[in-house]
C-alpha cells in the first residue's frame, strides 16, 4: 500500500506541474495577444564556422531591454510594434548594429564577425558583457576553452577538469579525478556532456580528464543555485556541450605532445544545413616501454584513447538534430599478471523545435555506460586467474520547453525519466581456473523529474528567478532484498520480482535568486537551493578511484539531501575590463554515507551492511577577481571554508571535519601577451592540508604489528602549493594554417608534496613508527606542437 500511495502521489505531482505549465501559457499567450504586439526570433552564429554563440545578448536601445540567445543560440523578443535599433553582441565579435520596423513577426538570424586580434589586447571571457552583475544566476561560472588552452597544467594537456579546479569553492585532488564543490564528496558532482552522465570523468588515475578541450565548444559549472533542469546531484553541476562542427568549410587542427597526440576533423554535410565533428585523442606511454631493458616493464600496457563524434543537420526552419557520442577507454597491465581497463561510452540524440517564434523545444534521448574489468592471472603454475567486471548504466528520455514570454520574462518547464541498471560485481575464472564464478545480483532504478523555472526582470533594478522540481525515485526488482540490525548483519530476506517496486522517494526541490542592481557596476544576489541525490558512490579513497562502484537509494539507503544558501555581492571596473565577486554560503547535507571501521566494499553482496548514515554540513566565504581584456589577464580566487560530519558511529557522535576539509584554497592564474609570437602564462596554487588520522599508538596480533587510531581526521597533511609555467610561441599564422608550440613546466620549483602519508616500523628499530611521505610529481616539463587547417 505505501509504494502504491508513493506511485499515486509521484503521478499526481507530475501531472499537476505539467498542468501548472500549461496554464502558465495559456495565461501569457492570451496576455500578450490582446496586446499589439510582434515577435522576432532566430540564432546568432559565428560566421566563419557557424557555431551557435550561446549568451549572446540582444539590445533594444528605444526600449532599454533585450535579452540573450540559449544553449543553441536561439533568441526571441516580443515587442511592441515599431521601428527600433538593434544592437547585437558577444565577447569577442564586432558588434552589429540592425535598423528593424516591426509590424508583425518575423525571423532575423544574425552571423557575427570575429573580432580581429589586437597586439596589445586578449578576451579571456566567454560571458556576455555586465551578465555577472545583472543575472540572477549567481555561483555559476563559464570558461571559454580558448582560455583553458592557456592554463599550464600537467603534462601540458589542456584539460577541462584540472582548470576548473582554479575557480573559487571547487578544490582539487592530485592524482585523482574527482574534485568537491562546497564542502561536497565527488559523487555529489553531475558531470554532463551533451546532457548525458559521465560517471568517471578521469583518465590515467586522475592525471587527465576525459574531456578533449579540442571536442569542446563550451562549459558552465554551477556551484549553487542549480536551474530547476538539472537534478540528482546534491552539490553541483558541470555542463559541456560538445562543438557541433563548421558548416561553412572544412577545418582540421590537432597537436603531438610528448606523450598524446589529437586530431580534429570538421567539415559540412550541406554548407549552412549540417555538419559534423570528429575528434580522437591516445596516448603512447605504451610505446615507451617497449624500450625497456626489463621484460616485465616491456610486456606492460599503459594508455588510454577517446573519441568524440557529433553531426547536427536542419530541417527547415523549425527542426534540427544533433547526434553525438563518446567513446573513452584507459587500459593498464603489468606484463602476464595484472591488467585493468576501464572507460565510458555515452550517446545523445537530439531534436530542437520551434513551435512557434516564442516557444522553443528540446526532446532528448541519452545513454551512458560505464564499466571497469580487472584482470588476475594468478600465481604462476596454478589455474586460479579470473575476471571482475562491474558498471553502471543508463538510458533517459528528456523533454524541455522554454517560452519566451517578453524580453523581461521567459519561462522553462519539462520532465525527464532515467532507467537505472547497476553491475556490483561479477567474477569470471579463466577457462582452467579452479576459482568458481560468481556474480553479484544486478540492481535496478526508475527515476524521474518534472520542473518549472521562470526568470523575469521584476524592474529595472530587480531581477528574479524562481523554479520548483519534484524528484521521484524508485529502486525495482529483481532481487533479493535485504534488511540488517544494527551490527550490520541480515536481519531479513525478501525476493521482489522484475519491476516490482522494493521502495520509493520523492520530494520538492525549491530553487530561487534574485539580483538587485546597486547602479550599473554592482549588484547584491541572494539564492537558495535544495536537491536530492538518489545514486551514492561507494568508495575507500576520497578522491574516487576507477574501481569505485555505484549503488541506489534503497530499503537501507536514503537519497542524499542538500539545502544551501549564498548571498553574494558583485562588482565590475572599467566597462567591465575587471570583475569581481564575493560570496558567502551556508549548505545543510542530510544522510550522508559513510563507512565502518574495516569495511568490506569491494564485491560485497552485503554492501549496504557496511554504510553508516549521518548528516553533515559546510559553509565558507569566497573572492573572485578577474582581468579581461588587456596584454595581461587572468584571475585570482580564495576560499575559507569548513566542511563536518556527524555520525553515530564515528567518534561518539561528535562532529569531525570531512577528509576533503581545507581551510585556505589560493588561486592565482596570469596570462600575459608578450607579443604577436609569445603568449605567457602562469598559475599558483595554495592550499591547507586535508584532514588525516594518523596512529596514536599500535599493538600486535599473532605477531603483526597493527596501528592504533582514535579521532577520525584530528590531523593535517602538510600544507600544499605549486607554480606551474607555460608559454606559446605562434610558429605560422595565415588564412588557410596556423601552428604553435607549446611548452609548460608543471611544479616548477619542484615542491614535493604529500600524496599520502605512511606509518611503518622504522627498518633499523622495530619497536619505533616512522611517517613516510609519498609524492607524486616534483618537476614535469612538456612540450607540445599544435596546428589548424582552416
């Protein structure tokens, strides 16, 4: 009776949002058609490759409004009747002016041209002009990847992830993929490419994202105050949208690295209706050691491949579709006995719609799979090698409208649903292994979403945003269900058919901001934002791991909860040349995971058994300051922040800092333009040691000598910090070739800095513990050449 009260009241809300929607358009269509006015719409492009400029703005001077083109560069104004100005920009192209007399609707797609270099100036922002100061969107930021190109990092690979780790309230982990956003674990990121999930956003261990920068048209990190359409992460969300190709010519580029190379190809289907984009990126560490005098090292397999493909053809005015995929893997074996591969496949098919000039449709369909299989061959002159393979996988359908109410006022409302299938665990012994198999049982979710957003300007002075999803999740059979006390052991056993329901959560999730215009160079911003979490990664490492594996809310497990409040106050100097941001937070987390003390993860029939649950919470203050234009770029962030939890189980229930906690985190990226030939850059990094347990004292079992730990992360790893260097030289520049070289020096000064610290009996007195200090990188140069055919 509960799941089908909980099914009932999920389908009642459903259908009542959508309802509201409707109604939301009924009122406004019959608002404004009493009204004598007209709608003009269409796209802005780039002209010398036909990518859609998301955030363009649109500037009406007579009526001093606009308003600004979506995520596929799609705008649309309904006005008043009359002859008007049109003044049409974005960072980084000439500005065009437009003279119109509107006496009824019509369509006006705009191409605009790149602006020609300067010697003495550089852009670095890819977001319209004062858009910080008057969006209600606050904690949100966007890199253009010409920027990222810039940032030395290591290895000198651009690299999405690792830059992003520069901004305020996002802090990194050497040699990991993952990264925390205010006071959140990992699993609490949504990381989106075309829309679709990636589940491990890492390469090589964390050293490399996933994310080819060449592939990469554009990217948005929400840190708080995440628009109503994105939903199942409590913490944040990273959207990259893929490029969709030139549809005016062919155009090639690519780069040979000391240890990678890429290589971009984009070309028309029909000039100005359709083209794609294939990118391909591997690395050759593999090669390297081959050269190996040792026969184990020369036998070893280290490297990782990705591809990305997308295509995108118009039908007509009003339809246009785009089709992308991913396809990454990284492989690593140590000769005849050890082998480990994991990667990520995802797929997005999408169809953009107009139904009228006002209202604008995106219907998507999306897979994701992620699995790993690590491969044992055993002892040698035994059979007892086997295979463990485990993954998650997904297949959603979405459906989003957005409506263009006026200039001052546009609405979004739609649903989604995802089919969850998660893979434990399966062992599979070689042909003559005497190892049995084994399979850990498969699990299976529903979840699903419907939301409603409006952003309107209230008055000249305050703007508004408000929207309201409910979340609805479901864990499904088939499956043996378990319950355990409170020691962790099964207390019950039920079998649940395929598609029967095991349990059922759901709930509002409130988001609102608002902005308030001091005068034209500063404004104050408030938001407050709650989200649901339905999926929790279980993991021994902080930073995640390839082997980590995915479980769903469930009988024992509830979904994650967030509720955060910001309140930020915003200024820009110079027309804008300088801008800059101060923020502060507060997040509440409910039902947090984490583990017992000696916990069994890895292929554990009983994993839940191992999960304690508590809450937790952070707050912080973060300043931001950036220079955008001018020989001399960059910006600088700082954070403080302080991130607990609490657990029953933990530490009598006291509260303890979180391992991620760190007090300070500085930033400081410059990016100067020597001259038409050299491009410099530079990024130092500071940050506060995590949270750590060392051993209080130790005692011996049997005789082996076991470390004693009493306060969970009372102590610090030492402090951190590193500069990296980077600089480009322009080898060719003409209309048809450009090439460069590009050279970076990653820890320049050669910090070595702990990656993790070990306690072990001292080699000359067993009876004394000495800490040893592991490190990673002290000093990586790199060097890089990259091209383009145009």
């Amino acid at each position: 009776m509960k799941n089908s009260h909980n099914l009932n009241s999920a389908s009642f809300a459903l259908k009542t949002w959508i309802s509201i929607a409707v109604l939301f358009l009924l009122f406004f269509s019959n608002t404004l058609n009493a009204q004598e006015k007209s709608t003009i719409s269409g796209t802005i492009t780039d002209s010398s490759n036909g990518e859609e400029l998301l955030g363009a703005s649109i500037w009406i001077s007579e009526l001093s409004s606009g308003g600004i083109t979506n995520e596929y560069g799609f705008y649309s104004l309904t006005i008043p009747n009359g002859s008007y100005t049109l003044s049409i920009s974005y960072i980084g192209y000439e500005t065009l002016k437009k003279e119109i007399s509107l006496t009824e609707s019509f369509r006006l797609n705009v191409n605009l041209e790149p602006e020609s270099t300067t010697l003495d100036e550089v852009v670095v922002t890819s977001e319209r002009k004062d858009g910080n100061i008057k969006s209600p969107q606050m904690s949100a930021t966007s890199l253009e990847i010409k920027e990222i190109a810039l940032v030395p990092v290591v290895f000198g690979e651009q690299d999405v992830i690792k830059t992003i780790q520069l901004l305020p309230g996002i802090k990194s982990s050497e040699g990991g993929g993952g990264f925390f956003v205010r006071g959140g674990s990992t699993d609490q990121n949504l990381i989106l490419l075309d829309e679709a999930p990636v589940y491990n956003a890492s390469h090589l261990l964390g050293f490399f994202s996933v994310f080819n920068s060449d592939a990469i048209k554009d990217l948005t990190v929400y840190k708080g105050h995440i628009p109503a359409e994105f939903g199942g992460r409590a913490s944040s969300v990273l959207d990259i949208q893929m490029n969709n190709g030139n549809n005016k010519k062919f155009n090639a580029s690519g780069g040979i690295g000391l240890i990678s190379s890429r290589l971009t190809i984009e070309n028309p289907i029909v000039k100005d209706k359709g083209s794609f984009m294939i990118s391909g990126r591997r690395t050759y560490l593999d090669l390297f050691l081959k050269a190996s005098k040792d026969e184990d090292v020369r036998n070893s397999v280290l490297y990782f491949y990705d591809l990305n493909a997308k295509a995108n053809y118009k039908f007509g005015e009003k339809n246009r579709v785009f089709i992308s995929g991913y396809f990454g893997r990284d492989k690593f074996g140590a000769g005849d006995v050890f082998g480990f591969d994991w990667g990520n496949t995802t797929a997005t098919f999408r169809w953009n719609h107009l139904f009228n000039d006002r209202l604008f449709s995106n219907t998507t369909a999306l897979f994701s799979d992620y699995n790993y299989d690590v491969e044992i061959s055993g002892d040698e002159g035994e059979n007892n090698g086997f295979n463990i393979t485990s993954g998650i996988k997904d297949v959603s359908l979405k459906q989003d409208f957005k409506y263009f109410i006026s200039p001052t006022n546009s609405l979004k409302f739609g649903l989604n649903g995802i089919y969850h299938s998660f893979i434990p665990g399966e062992i599979t012994p070689d042909a003559n292994s005497n190892i049995n198999r084994s399979e850990l049982q498969e699990k299976y979710a529903w979840e699903a979403a419907a939301y409603v957003s409006d952003d309107m300007e209230v008055s000249e002075k305050l703007n508004f945003n408000f929207g309201l999803r409910y979340s609805w999740f479901a864990q499904v059979g088939p499956g043996d269900i378990y319950t355990y006390d409170a020691d962790g052991d099964v207390e019950t056993t039920e079998t649940y058919d395929n598609g029967k329901i095991v349990e059922t959560y759901g709930g509002l999730e409130p988001r609102a901001g608002l902005t308030y215009l001091l005068n034209d160079e500063s404004s104050v911003k408030a938001s407050y934002g709650r989200n649901r979490q339905y999926l929790h990664l279980v993991s021994n490492s902080t930073s995640g791991t390839p082997i980590d594996i995915w479980i769903p809310s469930s009988n024992n497990v509830k979904p994650q909860i967030a509720d955060q409040y910001a309140l930020g106050y915003y200024r820009n100097f110079k027309e804008d040349a300088y801008e800059s941001s101060f923020e502060v937070y507060y997040k509440d987390m409910q039902n947090q995971v984490d583990y017992r003390t000696g916990a069994e993860l890895i292929f554990n029939e009983n994993v839940e058994s191992q999960l304690l649950f508590g809450k937790g919470w952070s707050y912080g203050a973060e300043f931001y300051f950036k220079k955008n234009i001018g020989k001399l770029t960059g910006w600088l962030s700082y954070t403080w922040s302080k991130t607990e939890r609490e657990f029953e189980g933990i530490d009598n229930g006291d509260p303890y800092p979180a391992n991620w906690d760190r007090t300070h985190d500085l930033s400081l990226v410059g990016i100067y333009k020597l001259n038409p030939k050299w491009t410099l850059s530079a990024s130092f990094v500071y940050q506060t040691g995590n949270a750590i347990t060392y051993p209080v004292g130790k005692y011996q079992v049997d005789g082996e000598t076991i470390n004693l730990y009493d306060t969970r992360n009372d102590n610090r790893l030492p402090d951190y910090h590193r500069m990296d260097l980077g600089a480009t030289w322009q080898l060719k520049k003409t209309d048809k070739f450009e090439s460069s070289l590009n050279f970076s020096v990653y820890n320049a000064y050669g910090r070595k800095n702990a990656f993790l610290i070990n306690f072990q009996e001292a080699e000359n007195d067993p009876n004394r513990t000495e800490a040893v200090k592991l490190s990673l990188f002290s000093f990586v140069p790199s060097v890089t050449y990259n091209f383009k055919f145009k």
